[in-house]
C-alpha cells in the first residue's frame, strides 16, 4: 500500500474535554475503494472521531492525514470539507426552505470559488444535478420543499448533496437511523454504487446488519481506542467485541 | 476586611501624636505675645479701632483688625474674652452691614433693631444732624474682617466645652491666611473634639507656611504632609516656588519632600478610590447581570427588560421608604434593609409573569424573545412615568450610609458604596448556594446542560425555567435597591446598566457564577477608571474591543466549560 | 407575497417619479404630507435593509440605527457646508464651542458625489470590520443581536459629547437648501418624498433580484442551517458578509434620505430604542418578505405619527401589547397575520353555508 491509496491516515489522536478523554492515542486507517463500518457501544468515541475528521472539535495531540498527504490540524470546517471530506449527520441536515434542486445546486457551488458560486448554471451542471437526483431516487421531486420529504428522502438527499462535490471520502454518520426495511435496502443499494477506487466510504452505524451487507471491513471502537478491526465475520466471532457488547454486566460483576 | 482597617487607624495615630507636639510647641508662643496688649487697657483699644476703622483707609483697617483679634484673648478670664469676642462679632458684623457709621467730627453709632448705640459702650445714644457715613470696605479688607469674625464667632462658641461652630470653622479653611495667630494659639489651647483640633492645626499650618520663621515653615510642611490632599499639595508647591534655594537649603529639602510624600499618597488615594468605586460598580453589574447569565444559559435568552426590574427594584424601594415615613417615622433609618425581602418577591413576581405570560410561548425563538421583552421594557418604563413622573427620585439616605471614613488622602470609604459591595458579596454567596447546595440549583445546571434529558429524568423542566427567570428578576430588583442611595433614579434609567450587563455576560459566558463575578469586575473597572481620564465612550469602547477579542479565542466567554455540543 | 415585490416595486418608483416631475410643472401639495411620506418612505427603506439580513440571512441586527445615522450624519455634514459656502458663519452648534471655522472633516463634503462615496466607504468600513470580526467568530443570534446594541449604544454615547463637530446632544441642524433647492419651498418636499419614494422602488426590487439569485439561495442556507453548508465546504463568512453590508448600505442610504426631510439628526437616533423599533417593523410586517417588512414599517410608524400626537401617553403602552402580542400568536408577522383573518374571514362566510346544511 503507497500513500496515495490512502483516504484518511490517523496518528496518535487523543480527544478530550476537560478531565474526561474521549479518544485516546487514536491510530486509524481507510484507504480508497474501501467501505469501512465503524461501531462500538454509546459512547466509545465514534462521532467524536467524524467530529475530529471534519474539524468540528479540536484534537489536543496527533495527526489527521486526508488523501495521503493534507495535514488538517488546525484546518476549519470548509478547508476540510474542501480536501474532500463530505459528511453526513445522524439527524438530516438539508436546507428545508428550499427546494430539493436549489439543495443539490447549493451542495454543488458550496465546494467553489466565491466569484464562480454566483454565477448562473451551466447546462453540464444542471445535468449532473439531474444525474444525482436520479441515482438517489428524487429525480421526481426536484421542485418540491426539502422540508416536506420523508424521512428517508431527507437522508439520500444529504448524501446527495455530498455527492455534488466529488468528496474523496464519504462520512456517513447512522445513514439508516429510523428507516424501514424497504428504505435501508436502497440506502445499501446506493452505497453499492458510490463505491469506486476513487472513493473511501466510512459507515458509523449500530445497524450490524447494515453494516455486514455493505462494509468491507469493520473497525470496533471501544472507550476511544480500537478494540478489533477486520472482516465483519471475524470481528463477530471476536470474544473481546462479544464482551463489549453482551459482557457489560459480568465486567461489574 | 480587618487588615483593611489597621491601615489607616495607624495613619489617623500619627497625625494624632504630631498634632499635640505642635500644639504644646504654639503654646508658649501666645503668652509672650499677650503680655504686650495688657499694656492699654480694653476701654482705650475700643476707641483707637473705631477711630481706626472711621479712617477708611484699608492698611490701617487691616491693621487694627489683627489688634482686635489678639486683644480678645489678651486675657486669662474666659468670661473676659467672651465680652470682648461679642463685642468684636457685634461690632464687625455691623461693619459689614452698614450698621456701624462715623461723621465726619468723629462721631459714631451702630444701629440695632432701629436703635441707636454708643459703639464703645454699647449704650443707646442720640445722634443729631451730622451726617453718618458707613467706612468703606475696600476689596483687601474684606477677607480680614470676614475671618476676624468667624474667628471671633468661633471663640464665642466655646461657651460649652467641646462644642465648636463648624460652619465658621469651615469659613476659616477657607481663608487660613488672614486668621489672628493669637486667636488660633487661643482656640488650640481650649478643649476641643480631635476632629476639631486636626482641623485647626491644618488651617494653621497653611497660614504658617508663609511666615518669615523658617522654623514656622518647616514645621507647617512637616503638619501638612502628613494630611495629603490636593490641597495642601498646591499651597506646598506654592510656597516651594518663593524659597530662596541659596539661603534655605534646608527647607526646599523638606518643602520637596513633602511635595513628594503627598504627591505619592494622592497617587495612592486616587488608585485606591478607582478601585474601591469600580468595586462598587462592579457589585451593582454583578447583581444586575447574574440573573441574565443564569437564564441565558438556561433558555438561551437575554431579558432586554432586566434594566426595567432594576428601576423597579429602586422604585419598590422607595415605597417603602414613603410607606415607613407615614406609618412608622422610627422605622425609617431600616427602610434598605426592609425593603429586601419585598423587592426580592415583587421584581422576582414580575420575573415570573413575564416568563409565564410572554418568554414561555417564544421557547424556541429567542431572537423573538428580545423583541417580546424588549415591548415589556416600554411598557414598565410607561408604567412608572405615568404614575411617578420623569424626574429622579429623592431617597433619603440613613445616617449609617452618609459619609465614610477618610483613609488615605482623597480617598474615602464611602458607607453607602461599602454596603453595596458587602450587598453583592452576600448574594454572590446565596447564589453560589443556591445553585451548587440545592435541589432547586441541581435541577437549573441539569436543564442548562441538557434541557431534553433532565425532562427524561423527570425534572420539571417549565418549573426551572420559571423559578430561575423569577430569582434572576429578583436579584435585578436588588441591584435596583443597592443603587439607589447612590445612582440616579428615574423611569429611564434602566438602559444605563443593561448595555454594561450585556457585556458582563457576554464576556462572562454562559450561566457560570464565576465567570460572572470576574466579568462584572473587570467591565466595573474599566468603566470606572478609563471614564474620568477619557471619558464614558472610551470605556465602553475598551470593554467592546475587549470582547471582540475574547470572543476571537473563546467565542462561549472566558469562562464557558469546554463541552461537546 | 413574495411575487407581489415586483409590482410594489414599480408602483413605488413610479408614484416618486410622478411627484418629482410634477412638482417642476407647479405641483402644490401640502408641505406635512409629503414629508410624512417622505420619512415613512425612508424608514420603509430602513425596515427592507434589516429584513435582508435578519428575515433572508437569519442574522438579527439591533444597531441599524448605527448605519442609519451614518447616512444621516454626513447628509447632515453636507447640508451644514452647503449652508456655511453660502453664510459664511458656522452653524450655532459650532459657534457655541468658539469654532470659527468648520472643522477639517467637512473638506469636500458640499459635492454631492463626495458625500455619496463617502457614505458608501465610511459604512462599508465599519460594516466590513465589525461584520468580519463577528461573523469570523461565528457570534451569531442572541449574541451578535446584543453585541450590536452595545456598539450602537456606544456611537449614541460618543455622538452626545458636544466637542467632536456634529451638534452634541443637541444635533446638527440649520440647514438652507439641498440641491439648490430652498427648504421653505413648498416644491423641495415634495421633490425630496418622490426621491425617497423612488429610491424605495428601485431598492425593493434590487434586494428582490438579490434574493432570488444564487447569492440570496445562499443566505436562506445560511438562516436554514449554516453549519451544513460549512461542511460542504462553504465559508459562510463571506455570504453573510456580503448581505450584511449590503443591509448597511442601504440602511445608510434610508438616513441620507431622512435627515433633509425632518431637518434635523441628534443622537437620538443611535439609541438602542430606535433600533430594536427597526426589528419591530420587520417581526410586524413579518420576517423574510420584503414587501411585508415595509408594510410593517408604513403602519407602526404611521401608526406612531398619528398616536404620539393624539394620545401621546397611550402610544408607547398600545406599541408594547401590540409587539408583545404580535411576537406570541403570530410568528410571521401580518404575513401569518393575513392568512389568521383570511381563514377567519373564510369561516364567516362559510358559516351560514354550514347552517344551512344542517
């Protein structure tokens, strides 16, 4: 593996606030082409890591690498988005005021030079918000409010917007969080097809299922360090996960 | 608080010793120069000061009223220098009222209550055509005749030992250079109060300061440094300018000395009021702003109408204060510390009906919520004007508040001022209580620090919310009640503390005690001691930076927890 | 609402148009009337420049009196040199202080142009600055609206001291004429309300363009949720910089035309009271429609002339239940306001139907 086939490279990353360390020492690979599952029980660090990726929370020590060589210490929330990190948030965020194309036409000028994000379409952009729309099925309501779609509409649209972009890596925080079956099938689905040697996806999810169709490997983050990483079926069978996540009440035993 | 107090008291010592060194030193100077009036007798030094005083001729004027001074103490009898103070006081008021006339073939009279007297005797006369002209008090005379009488006033008023007629006393601070040294030597020889005596050897020694005896002069500094004021630093450095350096090395040592000992205490003074009148400031924002940084944290909503319980804690107050004087006068001198617990409840009753009537329907719009409460201000303004009127209200102000104690040149501690600090220092306790010892305090940092799960838990998340917005209000009512023996107080004057509660806020963060305290100090001092140098709007205009650039580092205030959000 | 901009737009410039034209072929009109207009006109402007920003961009301003008074205080500084070129003596507010002369900042200031850019680039600075630092560190809401408030109170402070050459506490007035023309002719009035009905027009459409272009897209991201589009990679720094001082211009704008219609400006416009009345036409009118954040200035100032002189203790009292109230049951203003009475209206007349039917 060379360095251009990393996506994100972690070193040494310790997260804390106040007294209390979420992340502790914290070293973390996802390479292009890949889907990465991340899980662990409440509170084992796993949004406080994307929060750390994405410049949300400052990290005390360590090193995030993006695409095998942009250091983002100290980087703010657009400079990182800008290197390729587009996230997702467990509750949809979109813009519900406006219509789901204006969404996906702010989306697609946010990544620009200020000069260039006001100036009209062109009708190659136009296309390809049209092409967004149809690969997460609301080709249909491009007209319609955001604010008015269902649940599960709201979450494609967001990872549409983040497709607009061209993200080299996608940040997918609880994607199928209160869907129905029918909804979390096309959500695999449609990271089915994102997938590609351009892109890493991470998948924070507590959905094992979920996790087990779509992801490539698994990483089990447990009390800010990473407690197995591998295969979903490995890590399955892995006694210390099954401790994690079964075992809680012979630990206070 | 208590090494606070040894301090001066060891100043006030010092003085006391200098002061009874030197007056045991003036002492023998008088009975050498009494001697030399014995030697006509009363009667015949009346006739020459008439005669004197007929000339018109402003020298001999100013001459032969020094006499007088020294002739009424010429004696031993107190009983004789009485006489002879009452006929002085008698006799020069009538001068200066026209009362006392010469004619020309010197003949004379004092008219009392249309009566005509015999000015030597006192004896009614009658006068007969010649004319009476009143002697003509040039501008230079004045001031002699003027403190010849408050002097002469002031030892007539020694009649019940101690007693002393400070407003004639506070003539001759005035004047301390006209005053007749055998008067003063007199007047320090009786029995008098300490405050009197140090305020007689001070006038003293600034007459001394122009005597020819260099002795005379080094003593007056050595007095008077050890009372600085500016005062005494201008008659100094008056008198520094018209030593000869050749002839008297000595004495421009100490005239400088002194300079440099008064300037340094000024100095000191002068920091020591900044500080001490920020404090009180800083007390006053600090009860007007803990209770907006308390339910900002909170609902994450600022009161645009906490300056309005401000003024109506300050009108509650007077109320009361109107009430007592009607029903109970003896009452009176307690009405700060009666109207607590009734400004606590109504402004704190007013906090609530605000809260349930307007705050609670704006939960989740708090942008609205300063228009909404921004209508309630107007509306409690209007309120008070129309039923109080617009002008500032007058407080009477218990005697236990009025003055203070002198500590360190200009610097007084104020007792109105100091009861607001302690003011502020008891309630920054009950708060620090209230929110870290109770139920009712754990219930406010469980909803702050996240409103959905303390509801989880069951904690009556609407009850919080109304039980601090009353505290907060109440606490504001308070701030009003600190202030208003020492602020102005009018319909409109809660604007001039909101603007500075923001900025404590602001600066402050987020619903934290401390950071509240800290704030409050810091916006206090600054306002206080930036404002007398460059005025009100560089304060304001420091305070404004200042948080522009807090808010560059710590955009939550500077002492808002670090917390995921 | 949004759609019926357009046509308010045109109605305003032409109607301000008509007037001017009309008062150079001999137009007597009554001098109180057009000047009512006129300072409504110019306050209606003031309401559009802070729903730009607070009902399009979701950034709640309370010290637009701050550029308010900068439009109006160098208008005043014009006026004032205008009225010296022609004198020769210095207003009394100066002769007060022994000036004998016009201090150094008023060189230039009788060209129009000169006044018009330095308007632009004394607002711009301040709004860049002030904006810059706050938006930089993401002050927003109930921050940034009472940091606002403190800075505005600030300029109320410094413009009350008498020493600075713009009238103290007492204002800058005895101005002569504007544009060569007389203030005691009846025909500047009326010229000076069609110019500020004009300018109306033309703003009211030009912040409708800019709000439907992909600039104005973007501050309704910003209002809807501008953490999102800073994780797309958007530094919204620069989106609501752009409209905020785009809202204080045209709030300079508004004092500039105010100030020669009421001939005079005092630091009474810096208060914070003005200010938070600014956020009040807006809520009244309702948040985010242009044309019903004029419509909330014209009745609440309208309302205000009318009431301060009829029952003038009554007024702040029916201001503050009408704030209140409008606040709590109608969030949006008249523009929830019309459909609360057009459903009402609707249920009275359907109301016989229904008793009818049964």
């Amino acid at each position: 593996m060379t360095k251009s086939d990393q996506a994100i490279y972690v070193s040494g990353l310790n997260v804390s606030f106040g007294a209390f360390s979420v992340l502790k020492n914290l070293s973390w690979l996802v390479n292009f082409g890949e889907v990465k599952g991340v899980i662990g029980p409440n509170g084992a660090g796993k949004t406080t890591l994307l929060d750390a990726l994405t410049g949300k929370t400052e990290y005390q020590s360590g090193d995030i690498f993006v695409r095998g060589r942009h250091n983002i210490k100290g980087a703010n929330e657009p400079v990182i988005a800008r290197l390729g990190l587009g996230r997702k948030f467990q509750k949809p965020s979109i813009f519900s005021g406006l219509s789901v194309f204006e969404n996906l036409e702010i989306a697609l000028r946010s990544g620009k030079a200020i000069l260039q994000s006001i100036n009209q379409l062109t009708s190659h952009e136009k296309e390809k918000i049209n092409e967004t729309a149809v690969l997460i099925g609301l080709s249909d309501c491009l007209g319609k409010d955001a604010g008015t779609l269902a649940h599960g509409q709201k979450q494609w649209l967001e990872i549409g917007m983040l497709i607009m972009a061209d993200p080299a890596v996608l940040l997918l925080d609880e994607p199928v969080a209160g869907m129905n079956g029918e909804e979390r099938t096309k959500t695999a689905t449609l990271i089915d097809k994102l997938k590609g040697p351009e892109m890493a996806i991470v998948v924070v999810e507590h959905d094992m299922q979920f996790v087990e169709t779509v992801c490539d490997s698994v990483t089990v983050l447990h009390d800010g360090q990473i407690l197995v990483e591998g295969p979903m079926q490995d890590v399955k069978e892995n006694p210390q996960v099954i401790d994690v996540y079964l075992g809680r009440d012979s630990e206070n035993a | 608080m208590i090494r606070g107090h040894s301090c001066p008291r060891f100043f006030r010592e010092m003085a006391k010793i200098i002061l009874s060194i030197s007056w045991l030193a003036f002492a023998d100077n008088s009975a050498v120069a009494s001697d030399h009036f014995n030697k006509i007798s009363w009667i015949e030094f009346r006739n020459h000061f008439i005669t004197e005083i007929c000339s018109s001729k402003p020298k001999r004027m100013k001459a032969v009223l020094q006499e007088l001074g020294s002739f009424t103490v010429a004696n031993q009898d107190p009983k004789v220098i009485r006489e002879r103070t009452q006929w002085a006081t008698d006799l020069i008021s009538g001068i200066q009222k026209k009362r006392f006339r010469c004619s020309k073939d010197g003949k004379t009279y004092l008219k009392r209550e249309d009566k005509f007297l015999d000015p030597v005797s006192m004896a009614e006369i009658k006068i007969g055509d010649a004319k009476y002209k009143a002697p003509f008090l040039h501008l230079p005379v004045r001031p002699t005749l003027e403190t010849i009488l408050a002097t002469s006033k002031l030892i007539n008023s020694l009649k019940n030992p101690g007693t002393l007629d400070l407003s004639q006393l506070a003539l001759l601070e005035k004047k301390p250079d006209f005053i007749n040294t055998d008067q003063m030597a007199y007047l320090l020889k009786s029995q008098l109060s300490d405050s009197s005596r140090e305020r007689l050897v001070f006038v003293r020694a600034f007459k001394m300061l122009k005597s020819e005896n260099i002795d005379e002069v080094s003593e007056a500094l050595r007095n008077l440094s050890s009372i600085p004021s500016r005062k005494t630093l201008t008659a100094i450095t008056k008198v520094r300018k018209t030593i000869d350096p050749v002839k008297d090395p000595e004495l421009i040592e100490i005239a400088d000395n002194a300079i440099a000992e008064i300037s340094f205490s000024i100095q000191i003074g002068k920091a020591m009021s900044i500080v001490y009148s920020g404090l009180s400031y800083s007390s006053i924002l600090f009860l007007a702003s803990i209770g907006l940084a308390i339910v900002f944290g909170l609902m994450g909503v600022i009161n645009l109408a906490q300056g309005e319980l401000i003024m109506i804690g300050a009108y509650v107050t007077f109320v009361i204060q109107e009430c007592l004087a009607a029903v109970f006068p003896s009452m009176l001198p307690l009405y700060l510390l009666i109207s607590i617990p009734f400004v606590f409840l109504i402004t704190g009753g007013m906090g609530a009906l605000i809260e349930f009537s307007v705050i609670r329907h704006l939960y989740t719009r708090p942008l609205m919520t300063l228009l909404a409460t921004w209508g309630v201000s107007i509306f409690l303004i209007n309120m008070i004007r129309v039923s109080f009127g617009t002008q500032n209200l007058e407080f009477y102000v218990p005697d236990y508040l009025v003055g203070g104690l002198s500590v360190f040149g200009d610097f007084l501690i104020t007792w109105n001022r100091l009861a607001t600090i302690i003011f502020a220092i008891v309630i920054l306790i009950f708060t620090l209580f209230l929110v870290k010892k109770t139920r009712f305090g754990m219930n406010i940092r469980a909803v702050t620090e996240n409103r959905s799960m303390a509801g989880a838990i069951g904690v009556n998340t609407r009850k919080v919310d109304l039980l601090s917005f009353a505290v907060g209000s109440g606490l504001a009512g308070l701030a009003g009640l600190a202030l208003s023996t020492i602020y102005n107080v009018n319909p409109t004057m809660g604007t001039n503390f909101i603007v500075d509660a923001f900025m404590v806020v602001v600066l402050g963060g987020v619903g934290s005690i401390w950071g509240t305290v800290f704030a409050a100090l810091l916006v206090g001092m600054i306002n206080v001691a930036v404002e007398p140098l460059y005025g009100a709007v560089a304060a304001k205009v420091l305070v404004m930076i200042l948080i522009i650039a807090v808010i560059q580092v710590r955009p939550e205030g500077i002492f808002m927890m670090k917390v995921r959000k | 609402m949004l759609r019926s901009s357009e046509k308010f737009a045109v109605i305003f410039f032409l109607a301000g148009s008509l007037l001017v034209i009309a008062s150079f072929m001999g137009l007597e009109t009554s001098t109180y009337l057009m000047n009512l207009i006129g300072q409504i006109a110019a306050f209606s402007l003031l309401a559009l420049s802070l729903d730009l920003i607070w009902g399009f961009c979701g950034i709640l301003s309370l010290g637009h009196g701050l550029y308010f008074a900068i439009g109006g205080y160098l208008v005043a500084m014009h006026l004032v040199k205008v009225a010296f070129e022609k004198t020769g003596t210095p207003p009394d507010f100066m002769l007060f202080m022994g000036w004998e002369d016009l201090p150094a900042y008023y060189f230039g200031i009788e060209s129009f142009a000169y006044l018009l850019f330095l308007v632009i680039l004394v607002t711009l600075s301040v709004s860049l600055i002030f904006g810059y630092f706050s938006f930089r560190s993401r002050v927003t809401g109930v921050y940034f609206a009472i940091i606002t408030q403190a800075l505005v109170y600030m300029a109320m402070l410094f413009m009350f001291r008498n020493d600075t050459g713009f009238g103290g506490n007492n204002g800058m007035t005895g101005f002569s004429e504007i544009f060569g023309l007389n203030f005691r002719e009846n025909k500047t009035a009326t010229i000076l309300c069609g110019i500020s009905l004009t300018v109306l027009g033309l703003s009211l459409l030009g912040c409708k363009k800019l709000v439907d272009a992909p600039l104005g897209r973007f501050m309704r991201a910003v209002k809807e949720d501008e953490s999102r589009l800073r994780f797309l990679g958007f530094d919204t720094v620069y989106v609501k910089l752009t409209a905020w001082c785009i809202s204080a211009i045209l709030a300079a704008i508004a004092g500039l035309l105010y100030v020669p219609q009421v001939g005079i400006i005092n630091p009474r416009v810096l208060s914070p009271e003005l200010s938070i009345e600014i956020a009040v036409w807006v809520a009244i009118g309702g948040r985010g429609s242009l044309v019903g954040a004029i419509f909330g200035a014209v009745v609440v100032s309208g309302l205000k002339f009318i009431l301060t002189g009829l029952v003038p203790d009554l007024w702040p009292f029916l201001l503050a239940i009408l704030v209140v109230g409008i606040v709590i049951y109608l969030p949006n203003g008249f523009s929830d306001g019309a459909r609360v009475f057009g459903s009402i209206a609707r249920r009275l007349v359907s109301a016989p139907h229904r008793k009818l039917q049964s």
